[in-house]
C-alpha cells in the first residue's frame, strides 16, 4: 500500500508543477490508482498515527488538493477536504468517503473531458 500512496502522490505532484490542467491520461491514471488504494486501505483494515501509511496519506491530499486547484472542481475540492478531515481525525469512515467522492470526482472530469 506504500508504494500506492507513493507512486499516485509522486504522480501528483510531478504533473501538478507545471500548473495546467492534467492530460486524460494523467486523469485515467489516477483514477485506478485511487481504485487500487482504496482497495488496500480496505485490506489493511487499520493505520497507526504517525506511520508510513499515514504520512504517504498527507502527501496524497496534499496532491489531491494541488489537483483540485488546477482543475477548478468545487465537487472535488470538498471531497478531498472530507478526505483531509477524516485524515486529521484519524476516522477511517470519513476518509473513506472522501476517498470514494475523490475517486467520481476523478471520473467525471473524464466523463466530461475525455469521453
């Protein structure tokens, strides 16, 4: 699960630099990459405050957030603050719910730009 949350964060922030909008493939790109995450989180069934998992997932809304920006979407923009609350709180229900909302909001803009 490490190196899911370190690939997708490494991703975001490599693409998010140069400031525009992100490619369809880049899009596509994170949306399986949320899939896969959300399926190890899931599996893991738990994380410790202050371990690797945890500080992978703070870069992560970092570069979700960073995403929202750039793209402009308001839908997005709350669900990754609903990630981040549910982060900060250290509730594995709320961060799941915003990782999901993260996850559409993924496809929609796919949905709207790509399709």
């Amino acid at each position: 699960m490490k190196k899911i949350i370190f690939a997708l964060a490494l991703g975001l922030s490599m693409n998010v630099s140069a400031n525009e909008k992100f490619t369809c493939d880049d899009l596509g790109g994170m949306s399986a990459t949320m899939s896969e995450l959300m399926t190890a989180l899931q599996q893991a069934g738990s994380i410790q405050e202050g371990d690797e998992v945890d500080t992978g997932l703070r870069e992560l809304i970092d570069g979700l957030k960073l995403v929202a920006e750039v793209e402009q979407e308001s839908d997005l923009n709350d669900y990754v603050a609903r990630t981040e609350e549910g982060w900060n709180n250290m509730d594995g229900t709320t961060l799941s719910e915003g990782l999901v909302g993260v996850k559409n909001s993924l496809d929609r803009l796919i949905q709207r730009d790509c399709n």
